[in-house]
C-alpha cells in the first residue's frame, strides 16, 4: 500500500504532464495561425489572378 501511495503523490508532483498539454496548447494556436494566414494569402493570390485574368480578356 505504502508503495502504491508513493506512486500517487510522485504523479502528482510531476510536472512533466502539464508541460505536455502547455506544449499541446502551444502547437494548437500555432495551427490555427498558421491555417489563418494560408487562407488569407490564398484568398488574396485568388483575387489577384482573377484581377490578371479580367484585365487580360
């Protein structure tokens, strides 16, 4: 029992876990930047060749 309890408060102490989910966190908003500035570049590259597309016709 006594060995069971030292495993439970060495879990408890580690601070391995949330450096995980900080690190789970941190890679998540970078995503979600990362998708916002593709879209945006796309939807402006779009808009750009459909400015070429009209002048050249």
């Amino acid at each position: 029992m006594k060995n069971f309890t030292n495993q439970v408060v060495r879990f408890l102490k580690d601070e391995s876990g949330p450096t995980a989910v900080e690190y789970a966190i941190m890679l998540a908003l970078i995503v979600i930047v990362c998708i916002g500035t593709i879209t945006t570049v796309g939807n402006n590259a779009r808009t750009r060749f459909q400015t070429i597309a009209t002048t050249l016709r």
